[in-house]
DNA sequence: GAAGGGGATGCACACGTGTTCAAAAGATTG
DNA sequence: CAATCTTTTGAACACGTGTGCATCCCCTTC
C-alpha cells in the first residue's frame, strides 16, 4: 500500500485535489461544510501530508540546518537541544551534522545543507570562521552563529548571539580578589579565540582596576581540554611562588587542573582556589563542587532559533545579541590561606 | 537571483534537461563529450541539485529520523555522534529530535518524521515503548532501537542494538569478587527497564555463582540520575552492617553514590569500592577514577546506522545484534578493608 | 426577466528531478 | 543501396502539493 495522497482523499470525497488542498489548509475559500467532509475523510485514511511535495511547490522547506563541531561536546549539547526545541515548536525540524572540525567535512555539510535547501543554518563554536562563513553566505541563506570564534564578521547576512566574556570574566575576578587574592593565575585555550582572548581581557582589567600587578608568568594556555588544564596546572605549580587562586578558561581545563592538585595532595580550596567557566553538569559532581561561570546553554540555543525564525519571516533585528552569564560559586573558592 | 537548475544547464548546453539530468548522474546513455561538457556548464554555473525535488521524483529521501529523549544525555550524545558520522559517510542527512520522554512530544516527533517521509528511524533509550514502537511500525519504515528499554518487541520490523547487559555486569561481579568483597551492593534503576533488569540479573547470577547469599536489603532502587544514587547511598550507609562494594546502574547513579561518600569523610576505595556503568568521559575525571564498564557508544551509533542502511536496501540481517561492555578498572576498587 | 455580484469549485500550470518510450541519427551488414 | 542495429537525444509524463484564473451556480437587485 502506498501513502494516501490529496488526489486519493479527492477522489473518497468526489472532488478535485485542489479543494482537498484548500479544505486541509482551512482556506475560507472552500465550503465550511465540504471542508469538515473532506477533513473527516482525510483523517479516516490516515493522510499525512508530504513536506517534500509541499516544500516544492513552496520552496520552503521548514528546515533548519545546525552545524556543530562535535555533539559529544556537552555544552555543545545543551545548546543544540534549546535549539531543536524551540524549532520543533515551531514546526520545524532540525539537520544536525558534526564537522569534526575537519575543513573537508565542514564543506561537505555546507553543500548538503544546500542541496537539502534548508531555511536558515546554525554554527555553533565555529574554529574556522575565516573560510567558512563565506561559503555559507554563497548560500544566501540566514546564518546564526552561537559563541563563534572568529572576531570578525564582516558579512551582512551573519547574526550571532555570545555570552558576554569580558563581564562575566570580571565578575570572576571581583570574586578571587574579594576573598583576598593577590597571585591569581589564568589557564588559557589555544591563543587565537575570541572567547579566550575576552575572558583574559577581562582578567586583566580586573587586575588592573585593583591595582595588582599583572604577572605574565601567571599566565598559561592549555587546550580547552582537561589534559591541556592538567599540564597546564603544572606548570603553574612548578613556579617559585604559585598562585593562590586559578580561573580558567573552562569547567574541562579546570578538571584537568583539579586532578593536578589531587596528585600534588593539594588541598582546594584550603590551598588553592579553583574557577571555571561553563557550568557543565561535571562541575555539580566534582570534589570538591566547583565554582564556575553558567552560561544559559539551551537559552542561547532557544535565543539563536529565535533569531533565526524572525530572520526568515523578514523581521529586523539586532545582528548580535550577547547574553549574560551567571557566576555559581560553590566550593572550590575560598580566602588564601596566610 | 534564483537556484539554478537542471533546465537552466540544458538551456546553457542547448540540450534538454532529461540529457543533463543523464549527464550529471553520469548515465552511460550519453555521450561522454557530450556529458563532460554539461558538467563543466553546471559548475561553472555553481549548479546544486535539490535534494526535495530529487526525492519527490525517486521517493527515497536520503534522510533518517534519530529520535532521543534528550541530547543533553552524554551517553546518547556519543551515540548519535556515531550514527552522524556514518549517515553522512553514505549521503544520508540525520533529523534529529528530542521527545524529552514526553509521550505527546513523541507521537509529534513521529508524524513529523513520517510528513518528511524519511527513509528510517532510529531511536535510543525508548522508555516507553509499549505505545511508541506499534506508532512507529505503522510508518513501513525500517526502525532500530538502541538500547531499549522494553523487553518485548513482537514486531517483525523491529531492529536493535544493544549491549549484553548481564555479561558486563557479571564482570563487574567477578572483579569485586575477586578482589575479596562479599558484601556487595547494588543500586538500580527504576524498575521495569530492561537494562536494569539485566544487569541485576547478572549481579544476582554472579553471588549465586559464588555461593554467597543475596541479601535484599543491599539492593535500592536510584533513578539513573546523581540525586537517586545520592539517595540510595545514603539508605546504604544507614544500614547496620553497610555493603564494602557498591555496583552501580550507571555512573551517573556512582557519582550521586560518591558525593554521600564524600560527605561522610568515607574513603574510596579503601573504605567502599565503586563501581560504575557507561563510562562516560566524566568517569575519566572524578577522584577518584572510577571504575565502570565502558560501552563502545559511538560504535553502538555506527552499528545501528549500518544495521539501517542493511535494511533500506534490502539485506537480510539479524534482528538483535548484542555488543559486549569492557570492563575498565581505574582507582574506585580495592580489596575490602579488613 | 436580465444583469450583476459573490461564493464555491475545477482546470491548468508550476516547482525540479527522474524515467519510459519513441524518434532521429549514425553505423553496420547483407 | 536498402535494411537492420546501435547510439544518442528529446518528448511526455510522473512524483504530491499549492495557486492564479476561469467557470459555474445561485442569489440579489433593478
């Protein structure tokens, strides 16, 4: 058996396919009573109409393309599944594809999203902003960035919606200095990322409105990763004066460094203070709890959606939006200890 | 500007459509000069075909639907991952949706898959599958489950990947064992799914093995989740005589179990061993290690993507493939104090 | 009773691709 | 040179839906 078509429910009802059209459609061009008919017949065969007919004939597809690095990323996670939901309540569904941060890859997606002729397309934590955003604005297609890496965008066609770096990364600060901190080190990502770059602005504001003296020596960089916190933690330690307190770039370079400690039996906070940035669900877990910046993940992901959808329906809007995070501290802060 | 076309190509190369069309998908009907010169027109025109007209015409979509109750989950991130990965490998594009566990939000999934008349669905973690897979069946689209968690599928069109639930745990058993404990514990899931079940079972099995006696009162039910093991720890600890080993449902459960050790000063493992299942990346970052069984999530996502793409074209395969959990001991387990 | 108007419906076409079949052109064979 | 076969191409239609336009019918109004 094959699916039922509007020419089937036509044919039940004895009448053309486009009043069926019409009918289902609750055009006011059609009969009130016929329509009821025609519904009825519709729903007792099981008709479900086809999105690939329709999207033909409409060239809109009421799909949305969503480019993600790697979705085993929890944060990248939780970002898309704000995404997927506010699409869904809108009726429309979502390609997801991982890159891998691979260039051929990212370029393979693109074209499917292409050929898929989706409505608009999602990046999230884009790294290779540089040849990428160009090729998706060939598409003439509404591009929405979330917490993208790459400064600058000088295309017309792109939106993004950010966490606000700098502010969020003071308020960090505001936090270590209050409970007394003078030496307090930061654990970078790879140079080069505009996150990373405006956290760091924002530590070295904050130093220098308190007054301390910035330390290029309490300055390392790892990977965004645990093992590069991890390595990077050493060598904070291996310093003749260590920091007492260390804010990094995020809540997977703070595990790395957190184990760090624990194989040094150095005690956070009593010892050493401890600050991430992301709010993963880990941080919840770890021992001990750790302070950290939350980002509103599936808010952003909601937000970027939302930006999308006012994009297709033609609505102008702000072309950035920065968003707020939250700093949660729990136990891994604490005043130095002299 | 408009999408250029395949009739705009024909008209570029003063040739019909059906012979480009022929050219393009490299058709031996026509004639090789003929066919190289088309396809120089239709890149140098940028030329991309559409997917949805494509489909309309060959009623194949290249499409499949994933269905997760939520990609916040890291263990299902990582299986979608592998089921990404390889759709993409073979040209198919994966729709993914959150149904959140929500009964309403799956029958909607469901239609909006079937309106987009994808090719297959694949769906990990079902916990309500009593209503959902008779739903999905009705499609006459293929479905693979991944690890379910309703026992009885009677539906011939019904695929499934999972792991072998009750060997893994009876490694489990067989290590802490063997590591001299005989008060062990277990912490469960709700009751009623599947891997629960089994994987109790092979806790049971493994003791009667053993000859020691099952004591009821070791066995508690969490819910998956940290809070529900934080609990069930709690009810442990409060027993007269508490267990000297833990076996969890999940590492999510452990790391609930770990942070009431923690607040009680108790010592892992020297005081209680734990034990964990999944082995999500988390495991790799508590203190201390956790042992747990790892599952090969993104190779269960590839497998059950190949199982689909079998079964859209037509191979006759095996109905239930069963992979096999690894054990992996990290820091958690040691002999029992005494 | 004829003209006009509005409501309800059907016809024809469009969207972009693939496929069947017929026809034209060229090559081969008797 | 005619007949047949092969190669290459185009015409026509299909897929399922939406829409502009014409048509038909009925009701109102003069």
């Amino acid at each position: 058996m094959q699916q039922v078509s509007i020419k089937d429910i036509a044919r039940a009802a004895n009448v053309s396919h486009p009043t069926v059209s019409r009918a289902l459609s609750h055009s006011p061009l059609v009969k009130s009573e016929t329509a009821e008919r025609i519904r009825q017949i519709a729903a007792s065969l099981g008709y479900r109409p086809s999105a690939i007919a329709r999207s033909l004939a409409t060239k809109k597809t009421k799909t949305i393309g969503v480019v993600v690095t790697t979705i085993a990323d929890p944060f990248i996670a939780d970002v898309v599944s704000g995404i997927e939901e506010t699409a869904n309540d809108h009726g429309y569904s979502v390609f997801l594809a991982n890159s891998n941060a691979n260039p051929d890859r990212e370029v393979k997606v693109v074209h499917s999203f292409h050929e898929r002729r989706v409505d608009g397309i999602l990046v999230t934590a884009s790294r290779v902003g540089a040849l990428y955003v160009p090729l998706l604005s060939q598409l003439k297609v509404p591009i929405v960035l979330i917490n993208n890496q790459h400064p600058d965008e000088p295309d017309e066609f792109i939106y993004s919606v950010m966490i606000d770096n700098i502010k969020a990364s003071t308020q960090v600060m505001k936090h270590l200095i209050g409970l007394g901190h003078r030496r307090i080190a930061y654990i970078g990502d790879q140079s080069g990322f505009q996150s990373d770059t405006e956290r760091f602005a924002g530590y070295r504001q904050a130093l220098d409105r308190a007054g301390y003296p910035f330390l290029p020596e309490l300055v390392v960089h790892g990977d965004g990763k645990p093992e590069g916190g991890r390595q990077a933690m050493e060598q904070l330690l291996a310093l003749p004066m260590p920091p007492t307190a260390v804010f990094c770039y995020n809540d997977m370079s703070a595990l790395g460094a957190l184990r760090t400690l624990y194989g040094h039996g150095i005690n956070v906070p009593d010892d050493i203070s401890l600050v991430g940035f992301d709010d993963l669900s880990i941080a919840s877990y770890t021992y001990p709890l750790l302070t950290t910046v939350g980002q509103p993940k599936q808010q952003m992901g909601r937000m970027a959606m939302e930006t999308m959808l006012k994009l297709i329906s033609g609505v102008d809007i702000k072309a950035n939006l920065k968003v707020d995070g939250e700093l949660i501290i729990r136990e891994s802060t604490a005043p130095p200890k002299s």
